[in-house]
C-alpha cells in the first residue's frame, strides 16, 4: 500500500478559511513539504512557510524554474498567502484567509539539494540516530518516487489525467493523430477548419441546405441555360409581349378594355351589376331588401321581431328584462337628473347622488356659512388679518401649546404683539388662568385681533396617558367604594406613607419578624421522621437547629419512621446531655416524644443525634439567649428611652457634636471638675479659677485660690442703665475724661479727646431701655440690647446671658470651650452656633 505523500483540500466555501488539517503526510524535515495554493479558475503556486504574505519574486522556484521541478510557470509579481506548519505537522495555518473557491495542494519532495541530512566524516563514530536519519531520508525519497511513479502509470494505462494540463497540443506530435483516431460522429466546429480548406468536391452531389445564400459572384458566367434570363438580359427587354414592363404598366393605355385603371374606377366606369354608394343611397335595391325607413317606421318586420316603439312603450318583453324606464327608475343613470353636477343647486332628497366637484363646492360653501378652523403654533402666531372668512364670527382658531401662562386681569387675557409685532391680541371670556403648555380654542369675532374663548385643550401625552391606563381606570371606577373608604380613612393612609421607610423595613425583616413571632411563644413542637437514614425535622433533612434558653421543645417521635431511632442529645465534648430532657414511650409509637426545655445553664453548643446510629442522623444545636426576654426584663428602661425619643433624636441628629465631645473627653472632664452648681459653696478640690453657681444666690461665683469670689448674678449679669447712673454718672467727673474698664468697675480716666460732656451728650440719652448694656459701634458708644457675654481668657470662656436666655445670634470659635449655667433658653428666632473645632458644656 502507498504512504500517503499528497494531499489536496476541498475548495474553500467562504472567504474568511485560514486553517487546513489534518496534513496526515511524514515528514523528516517541514522543509521536505511543498504547499501550492489554487486560486478558482487559476493556477497553482507554490507558498513560502513564513509568517507574513508575500509576492513572487525572481527566486521563486515557478518564476525562474530551471530545472523543470515547479510548474506550471508564475509570474513574478504574484500574490502569496504563505504559511506556517504546526510543531506536529498536522495544520497548515495561512497568514490571511484564503479567497472562496481556492484549492489547497501538499505534496511531500524529499529534499533534493546538494546538501543531505546526514554526513559521515571519516573516522568518526557512526550512530543509530544518523543511521536512521539516513534511512528515513532514503525511505522518503523512494516513496515520493514510487507514488510518482504510480501516478504516471496510472494515467498511461488507466486514462486519468495527472493534472488537465496533463496532454497539451505541443505534446501531440504532427501527423500523429490519424482518421481512426477521431470518433465517425465527432462535430467539429467550422472556426476549427482553415479558410478555403473544404473544396467543392467535399461537398459530394447533394443539395445545398436551404439557409446557404449564393452569391453572384460565385455563379460563373454562363453557367445558366436559356431557361433563365440574366439580369442584363432582362433589363435589355428579353421578355416577350405576355410581360409588360414596369415602364409599360405604369404609362398607361398597354392593358385593355377587360381593365380598369384606378382613375377609370374612381370615375364610375362599373357597369349595371354594381350599384354605386349615391344609388344605393338613394333606394336602387329591389324588395327583397328593406330600406332604413321601412325598418324604422314600422309594420315591415313580422311578428318574430318588436319595433323600437313596442320595445320602449308597449312593455313587451317579460320579466327577464328591464325597459329603459324601468332600468332607469331602478338604476342610477349619470345622463339623467340623477346627478348633482358642479354648479347645481344642492338638494335634500335620497334620489340624486353628486360628483366630487359638487360636493367640494358643497364643504366650502358650509364652512364659509359656519366657520372654519385656523390651528396656529402658540400665543403669539395670530395671523394679522381676520382669519374668518367674512371677517365675523364663527372661526375656530386652535391655538396648539401657551408658552407661559395666561393670566386673566378679570375675564380678559391681553397678548402683547400677540399678532405680531405692534398687534395686541385680546381674548375676552376667560374665567380662570390659561395654564402654560396646555392648548386653547378661541373663536372670531367682528373686531380684528379680539376673540372669545371657547375651551381648553387638554396636554395630548396627559389624554394619552389617561387612555393607556385606561384599564386601570375602570379597575377604579369598579372599587369606587373601596377607594371612598380609604379617603375616610386618608389620614391613616398618609400616617403609612410617612412610614413608608419602616413599613418597607418592616417588609424586608418579615422573616425575622416571623421568627421572633414563632418565639414569642415559649413552646414549640417539632415533627420528626426518618429517612435516607437521618432525621428530617418539620420535613428538612438534619438541618442545624437554634434552641433558646427557657423555651420548652417538644420531638414529636410518633411517626413509624423513627422505630429503633431514639432521639437524645450530647455536648460538644460528646457526652450525653440530659438536663431538662424528658423521653415519653418509645420512637415510632404513637405518643412518643422527646421533650427538652432547654435550662438557663445550657451550653452554646449541642448536638441531636441518635442513640443506636449515632451522629450522622442528627445536627448540630446552637443554644442562645433569649433577647426578648432581656428586653421584656428592662422594659422599663426601654419605655423610658421611648418617652425621651425626641431627645434621643436631637443626639442622633447632632451625632457630630457628640462625637467632638467624646474626642475631647479630657477636656470636658476637665471643664466639669471646674465648673459645677449647687446650693452651698464647694470646699474640697478646689482650684484657683474653678466657677460655681450658687444656686441659693442666684450668683455665678469664682474661686479665687483662697475663698469664693462674688461674680455675676442672675439679675444683673451686665452693667445696665442703672449701673451707669449708679457708678458712672459722677457729679465731678474730670473735664476730657472717658470711660473705662479698670480692671474690676468702670471709671472716668484722663482722655482729651472725650469729655463728661460727650458722655452726657450720647451716652445718658432718654431713649436707653431697662437692661440695656453700653457698646462701641465702631465709631460711638450706644446703649443696646444685651448680648451673650463672655467671661475668661485663653482657651476657656464663661458663657453668661442675663435671665438665662439668649436673646441675640451667637456663634462660637474654633479651638474656644464654653461653659454655661443651665437651664439656657434660646428665644425664637435666635440661633447659638457651636463651630466644629468648639465646645460648650452646661451645668
């Protein structure tokens, strides 16, 4: 059997085939594998193993083949697709896909140059590999030798073809193909003989086919016996005097009496046999032809025929045919007055039927009596004439979209250059706004650029919208009860929406809602049966179970399933665990249960299994507290949280605050262990600075180092009015003298720009307030409402408001701590800011 050492591909059915396997061809070497390429209706060209394509160049072995091993020839210039073997030789993959319909050819060819696989130098050790490179080497070669071989002589001997160039006409020898050689009933085509190459002898002595044409020139002279008249012959007048000529017929006078010319016929020369047209018109035929009037004036045709007469009038003809007047009553006849023509007056009757012509004078002459429809894009596009036809009422102009709003001033809407520009457009009747994006009919009237409203015109997507939710429209007017019930009930309804976020977390935690309700009962049963050989707990296979500590759990065991599967339980250290645990008759009985009320001293893990079978059939148990339970036991603590929400709410809400403080915590604790309140003075842990507010003297005190120093009180935490008549209005102050702070009061010091009289002048005005407090403005002293006061230096102020209430804005300031007495109150519409960075702690 030969070795495979060819191959050829079907022909690729698409344009995008890369890939070609399997090669199923032995190689020695991937240089050993020619691969050729067929293009549809083309020839083979050997491909280049590389990876990228190319074109043919000189060394092409089909370009420049000298040896005669490529062929066919190829140009140079030629496309390659080239391509690259796979590591096993098995996949010949082209560098871009080939063209549909190319053919794919490998043939192995033992390399033929001068080098060889293997050389031997002398003296040197042979080895089996070279030995065997050798062979397969020469085993190769052999075999695309001998498959040549065949291939030859399986042509030769056999008829097929090696290739369809395989006989060419330069290889027929001349001379060589003899009569016998071409089929007796080969056609061979006329452009195969050459010109003049088939003589008339070939011919033989048959006719000639019909279709062949004879030209003069192949007619030799005198070749015609005295049958037939040359051309000449005749044109020189060979015919005797049975022909005439043309010349002679067309002259006249050579035909005799037995013919008429076209003139003598046209002139009336047909004897009495032939009536002419005016003899026959004028009655020349004899009775047994009837003349045109006798048929139509009757009495000439026998009983077998009716008279027109007898036709239309007498009804003679029966049912199975209409007379005129009865085809017409039953029929609409456009001839008669059944039509209503352009131009006619337009009755109304169920008798006529009018043309298109008349029916479109008809609508224009209705909508010039009613008015017509004049549709404009918005408030502003009135035309500027009279859109009637009659410059009256009765025109509808639809105005599609208002721009903006149309607000009425009483019932009247006033467009400026709503007609454009200078043309004020008025629309009386309005009763409410005309809202924006919505459309609106008006209609004419006698006066130019006034017009009546007539209606509003709904938003088309708003109508649109309603009609596709048409369905849930009827669905709402079916539950109209249903619906008057919740609107009874709407203040409940929105208490829901308001809700909506606990509802929906209500929703989201159903299943843990349904678990605590399943728990709030502290009994519960399980059903237990087996199967598969482990225990299957409310029909889930050996599921792990969660038991709570003071809840009662009953194991249902009746079931025949559990028969010689007693159900117990064990700790984690696998020792049996009893405590709480009741067993009542057998398993698989009726009656029979396990009943386990799991004890306060429970241990978190435990495990259910069975006595006889051992784990496997069980889970295991995870024992928790119960939380309810807890929360049940400080339900106090919890109403009492409930009661306080509000305040509860204020800390979540200033959570930032709170966590400032609790960054601060030092601080603060350290702001607390100097400043507190009470009835009575401190006297242990005191501090040079410490504050106290004595709650007994309504008085903000300070410590002093030594003893409690008397600071500002509740009712005159500021100097007032008063406080300056008492300590300011001097009888004797010094000419020049302002007011100053000298530590501990305010006193008049030596100031040339400011006098006692100035101070008189501006300061002790009548129109001060009780409480009022001095303060520079910037440019004066002025008596004003108080302000939050502030005491202290450093980082740490005393916050201090008269009566205990803010009354004015106050902000604090970065890296500043506060302290206040409390209660504060702060009146309405005042704001106390507390700055991140800030604190402000009341006691």
């Amino acid at each position: 059997m030969a070795v495979t050492t060819k191959k050829t591909f079907a022909a690729t059915s698409n344009a995008t085939t890369t890939a070609f396997t399997p090669v199923s061809i032995q190689l020695n070497n991937q240089d050993d594998l020619d691969v050729y390429v067929t293009l549809s209706g083309g020839t083979r060209v050997l491909q280049l193993r590389q990876s990228t394509g190319s074109t043919a160049q000189s060394t092409h072995p089909q370009v420049n083949n000298t040896d005669g091993l490529y062929f066919p020839a190829v140009s140079a210039g030629t496309t390659l697709y080239n391509y690259q073997l796979s590591s096993d030789n098995n996949t010949i993959t082209f560098n871009s896909a080939l063209p549909q319909g190319a053919v794919v050819f490998c043939e192995r060819r033992t390399r033929d140059a001068d080098g060889t696989y293997t050389t031997f130098a002398s003296g040197s050790t042979i080895r089996a590999t070279d030995l065997n490179n050798s062979s397969t080497e020469s085993n190769f070669t052999a075999q695309d030798a001998r498959n040549k071989a065949l291939e030859i002589e399986g042509a030769l001997f056999n008829g097929g073809a090696i290739t369809s160039n395989f006989v060419t006409s330069e290889k027929i020898v001349d001379g060589s193909i003899l009569d016998a050689d071409i089929n007796a009933s080969a056609n061979i085509q006329g452009s195969k003989l050459a010109n003049d190459s088939v003589t008339l002898d070939k011919l033989g002595s048959g006719t000639l086919p019909s279709d062949i044409s004879v030209d003069a020139n192949n007619i030799p002279t005198g070749t015609f016996d005295g049958r037939y008249y040359t051309e000449t012959e005749l044109d020189s007048g060979q015919l005797d005097n049975r022909y005439y000529t043309e010349t002679e017929l067309t002259s006249g006078g050579v035909l005799d009496s037995k013919y008429y010319t076209e003139t003598e016929l046209d002139a009336g020369q047909l004897d009495n046999r032939y009536y002419t047209e005016t003899e026959l018109n004028a009655g020349q035929l004899d009775t047994r032809y009837f003349t045109e009037t006798e048929l139509t004036s009757g009495g000439s045709l026998d009983g077998r025929y009716y008279t027109e007469t007898e036709l239309a009038t007498d009804g003679v003809l029966d049912s199975r045919y209409f007379t005129q007047s009865a085809a017409d009553a039953r029929y609409f006849n456009i001839s008669s007055g059944d039509t209503i023509k352009d131009g006619d007056a337009f009755p109304d009757n169920d008798t006529t039927i009018a043309t298109t012509a008349a029916i479109n004078d008809r609508i224009i002459d209705l909508i010039d009596d009613v008015g017509g429809f004049v549709p404009i894009a918005n408030e502003t596009s009135f035309p500027t004439a009279n859109p009637d036809a009659n410059n009256g009422t009765g025109t509808i102009v639809s105005v599609k979209t208002a721009s903006t709003t149309l607000t009425p001033s009483g019932t009247t809407v006033t467009i400026t250059n709503g007609a454009g520009t200078g043309n004020t457009v008025t629309i009386t009747g309005v009763t409410s706004a005309i809202p924006q994006d919505f459309g609106f009919l008006v209609e004419t009237t006698t006066t130019l650029h006034t017009y009546s409203f007539h209606r509003l015109v709904p938003k088309a997507t708003e109508v649109t919208t309603v009609a596709s939710n048409i369905s849930a429209i009827n669905t709402a007017n079916t539950n109209a009860s249903d619906i008057s019930t919740t609107a009874s009930d709407i203040a409940n309804v929105n208490a829901v929406a308001n809700d909506i976020a606990n509802v929906n977390t209500v929703s989201s935690n159903l299943v843990n809602i349904n678990a605590v309700a399943n728990s709030l009962g502290t009994a519960q049963t399980y059903t237990v049966t087996v199967s598969g050989g482990v225990f299957y707990i409310n029909g889930a296979a050996n599921p792990p179970l969660t038991l709570t500590r003071g809840y009662t759990y009953t194991f249902d065991q009746s079931d025949s399933t559990n028969n010689n599967h007693p159900l117990a339980f064990r700790d984690s250290s696998n020792a049996s665990y009893t405590t709480g645990v009741t067993v009542n008759g057998t398993a698989g009985q009726a009656g029979s249960s396990v009943i386990f009320a799991v004890p306060s001293t429970a241990p978190n893990s435990l495990i259910y299994y069975c006595t006889q079978h051992g784990n496997s059939m069980g889970n295991s148990i995870s024992v928790i507290d119960d939380n309810i339970g807890i929360v049940a036991g400080s339900i106090s603590n919890v109403n009492t949280t409930a009661g306080n929400i509000t305040n509860v709410n204020n800390v979540g809400n200033s959570i930032t605050n709170v966590n400032t403080v609790a960054s601060n915590i030092g601080t603060v604790n350290d702001f607390a262990a100097r400043y507190s309140s009470g009835a009575t003075n401190p006297t242990t842990n005191l501090d040079t600075g410490d504050l106290f507010f004595n709650t007994t003297a309504n008085e903000l005190k300070i410590y002093n180092g030594s003893s409690w120093q008397g600071g500002v009180t509740a009712q005159n935490q500021l100097y007032s009015d008063n406080s300056v008549d008492t300590h300011l209005n001097q009888s004797n102050p010094t000419a020049g003298y302002v007011l100053s702070w000298n530590g501990s009061d305010y006193a008049w010091v030596d100031n040339a720009g400011y006098t006692d009289s100035d101070v008189n002048t501006h300061l002790n005005q009548s129109t001060a307030n009780s409480n009022q407090v001095m303060s520079w403005n910037g440019t004066d002293y002025a008596w004003v409402d108080q302000s939050s006061g502030l005491v202290g230096g450093g980082n740490e102020q005393l916050f201090v408001e008269a009566e205990n209430e803010v009354n004015n804005n106050f902000t604090t300031t970065t890296n500043k701590n506060y302290v206040s007495a409390s209660p504060l109150t702060v009146a309405s519409g005042v704001t106390v800011t507390i700055v991140a960075g800030s604190t402000m702690a009341f006691v």
